[in-house]
C-alpha cells in the first residue's frame, strides 16, 4: 500500500545547463581537433547529465507505515506533528531557524516543504526537513497512516 509517492526532480534550467557544460568542454577541446571536441561535447554533456539526474532522483514515499525519504526510512510511529511550510516558513528553517542535529532532505530549487518532528527517544534527530512540491498532500498522507 502506497499513498504518496513525489521525486524531486532537477528543473529543466539545470538540463539546459548541463548541455551548456558539454559545449564548454567542446569548445576547450576545439583547437586540439574534431574528434577530441566531439569527445568533449558528449563526455561533458554526459557527466554534467548524470550529476543533475543523481541530484534530482531523490524520492519521498509513504509506503505501508514508514516515510521514506532519501536514504532514510522512518517508521510512522516514531514521528510527531507534520507541517506543510510555505516558502517563507521553509526559507527560515533551512536558515536561521535550522538545528544542526535535523535531517534535512533539502532541495534550493523546490521553495515548500514539510516539517516532521521526531519522537523517538533514542533518536537525538529532533525533526526531518523535507522539500517537497505538495506539502499538504505528504502531510494528509502521514494523517492517513496514523489514523
């Protein structure tokens, strides 16, 4: 049983920039030759491609009575209240109002998120920071399982 599934997947502006990167190194390439610029505009391309997937792959998932987020997995019942913070509130607990104990899957190009306390006494985390595009729905999604 699944109820929420996002990835948070890079923006098109970073795939453009990747496809910058292999021009780059296209043109680094040029004066030693045609085939080693070609080899700089595929290899670069390629690398800067892989990076931004990487980046962009990381999911969140309510799945049966867990949250998982990343590499975490986090069963339900250790989390306390879940709130949807809007880009304000999101700006400053990723800032000033951060605790450097926090786990944090924390994505500069998504502006809201969610706030989880943690409530597990042996787990010195005191709350999980996650960007995500739907605060609301991982928030109903969280209610649903412990309900």
């Amino acid at each position: 049983m699944q109820s929420y599934e996002e990835r948070l997947t890079a923006p098109r502006s970073w795939w453009v920039i990747a496809g910058l990167i292999g021009v780059a190194c296209a043109l680094m390439l040029l004066p030693v030759g045609t085939l080693p610029m070609l080899g700089g505009l595929i290899g670069g391309a390629a690398l800067a491609s892989v990076a931004v997937s990487s980046y962009g792959s990381a999911r969140i998932r309510v799945v049966g009575d867990s949250l998982i987020a990343g590499d975490a997995k986090i069963p339900v019942a250790a989390l306390g209240e879940a709130r949807a913070l809007d880009a304000d509130e999101a700006m400053a607990w990723r800032t000033h109002k951060a605790d450097a104990r926090a786990f944090m899957l924390l994505r500069g190009y998504i502006r809201t998120a969610v706030r989880v306390e943690i409530t597990d006494p042996e787990d010195p985390t005191p709350y999980a920071y996650l960007s995500t595009r739907e605060p609301e729905r991982l928030v109903a999604a969280l209610a649903a399982v412990r309900a």
